[in-house]
C-alpha cells in the first residue's frame, strides 16, 4: 500500500476528528513529515521513518508505534468534547 494512503487509513482509525493535509517526504526520503488538522484549528507536524511506514504494513508492533506517534500529534489538534457530566 502507499505510505499516504496508509498513513490516511490509520489516522482515521486512531482520531477519526483529525486529518491528514500533508505528507512531505524529507531530503534524503528516509522520513516523512505528516501534517494533521482537526477541529482547533491548529496544524501540528510529526516525522515518521519511512522503513517504519512501511513495516507497519506488516507487523503489529511497529503498526502500534506509529499510530501512538500519530494519536500523539493528533492530540494537539483535536479538541476534547465534554460529555455533560458534572
């Protein structure tokens, strides 16, 4: 699978209120640099490794990593819905 597209995919899954708006691939392409926009307003960034990308396709472990990194970043553009509870 593409590394955007699979990046797309998990990122629906792990903050369905985040997107993904930019993938950039880093001089050299050893890393990718992801950019995520959600209900705040804010844009945030991370960098992931490439060879992990597409490890993750494969293996849980490396899978797990990369949506926590992207649950991470996402955490800084979704805002938090209260639930009405007092």
């Amino acid at each position: 699978m593409e590394p955007s597209a699979f990046l797309r995919e998990l990122m629906r899954e792990v903050a369905p209120n985040a997107s993904v708006i930019a993938i950039d691939a880093e001089p050299g392409g050893a890393s990718l640099r992801v950019r995520l926009a959600g209900t705040t307003g804010v844009v945030s960034a991370c960098e992931l490794s490439r060879a992990d990308i597409e490890a993750a396709e494969q293996r849980a472990d490396v899978r797990g990593r990369i949506a926590s990194a992207l649950k991470r970043c996402a955490d800084d553009v979704v805002a938090p819905v209260p639930d009405g509870r007092a």
